[in-house]
C-alpha cells in the first residue's frame, strides 16, 4: 500500500477527511481509548529521527573521550551501544533520502 499512487484530486479529498477528523475530538478520544497510536506528520517523523541520530552522535562521542581517557571497559562497550545506534539511524535517513531523491516514471493517463 505504500506505493499506492493518487491523483491531485484524490490528494485533496484526502487531506480534507484528515483535517475534518482531527478537528473532532470525541473520535480522537474513541482513538486514544482503543489504544490506537496517534501519528505524528512525515515532516514531524524525520526532524525527530535527525535529532535523535544527532543526540546518539553527540552521546557517543562524549563517551569515547570519556572512555578513553579513563581506559574505562564499560564506557567503551556503552559508547559501541550508542555508536551502533546513531549509525542505524544515519542509514535509515540515508534510505528515506535516496527514496525522496528516486525519479519516478510520469504516470500513464
């Protein structure tokens, strides 16, 4: 369903049922209450994955100098934790970039 293609006019509908329903809070309650999660909007999404790779890259490089100066095992095993997830988020913002940037064929009418 990901791939699934729609034409501007059924963009807009779309987006007018969203706003529509987000404008009603007794069936964001209904929501809530039947535990489904709340989605945030891409943009949203992505600016939260790049602050959260760039607080695991600043995380990472404190604990390697503190690591290293100190010649602490732990320190160094938490930093390799830290440092696997930062590099884990890079290639995720990596695939969501590349996908962005892919040229898609003109749509068949």
């Amino acid at each position: 369903m990901k791939n699934v293609r729609l034409s501007p006019h059924e963009k807009r509908a779309l987006a007018g049922m969203e706003r529509a329903l987000g404008r009603d809070p007794a069936f964001a309650r209904r929501l809530q209450e039947m535990g489904a999660p709340l989605a945030l909007p891409a943009g949203w999404r992505s600016r939260a994955l790049v602050a959260a790779v760039i607080a695991f890259a600043v995380v990472s490089l404190a604990l390697l100098a503190v690591a290293v100066a100190h010649a602490h095992r732990v320190l160094l095993r938490v930093f390799a934790a830290t440092w696997l997830l930062t590099l884990a988020g890079l290639i995720r913002l990596t695939v969501r970039w590349s996908r962005g940037r892919r040229s898609t064929p003109p749509a068949v009418r």
